[in-house]
C-alpha cells in the first residue's frame, strides 16, 4: 500500500481519488470489494480507487477521523469532497464520482 507521503500525493491530484478504508477482520470491508471493482471497471481513469489497511496505516485513519470501517472518502485536490460510512452500492459510487469529474475545482 501507498506510504504516507505517496499516499499525499495520491490524493492531492486534479483527478477524483475513492480511498476505501479497510480492515481485512470487516465483513463489510470484504463485501465492498466487488462493489468497488465493479465501479472501477465502470468510471475507467475518471478517477483511481485506493484501499488503504487502517490496522497497517493507523495515521491516515487517525487524519481522517475514520471510526469505522468500511469508510469511504473521495478526494479531490487533496480535499475530502465526499463521504460515507458503511457499505455503498456500485450505483451510488459511480453517481458521487462522475458528479466530482463533471465539477471543476
């Protein structure tokens, strides 16, 4: 996975970043996989998705105030510009994607 620092400039770029807040003991973090290979196969290069392990990469949880998990933040410019807790359908990821790719920052 991403270090801190890639993990920054990851995040900081003009496209969409999905960061997938995982741990791998989450039944819900497990479910979300597919969901999120279906949606990736979807958007293409609108946006790139990243799993990050909260258990491997406690800071990046703890900088984001990730309580739970499965959690999900996309980032645009490096700004958190959507958010969500908890299992999310294909459907209303690819929605939040394409509404922050049409969006110009």
């Amino acid at each position: 996975m991403a270090s801190g620092k890639k993990f920054c400039e990851l995040i900081n770029s003009d496209q969409p970043v999905l960061v997938d807040f995982y741990a791998t003991w989450c039944g819900p973090c497990q479910m979300m996989q597919p969901i999120l290979q279906e949606t990736a196969a979807k958007i293409g290069d609108k946006a790139k998705i990243l799993k990050v392990d909260v258990d491997k990469n406690p800071l990046a949880a703890s900088k984001y105030q990730v309580r739970g998990v499965p959690t999900l933040i996309l980032f645009r410019n490096g700004q958190p510009v959507w958010r969500q807790s908890g299992v999310v359908p294909a459907h209303q990821l690819e929605q939040v994607i394409r509404q922050h790719t049409l969006e110009k920052a």
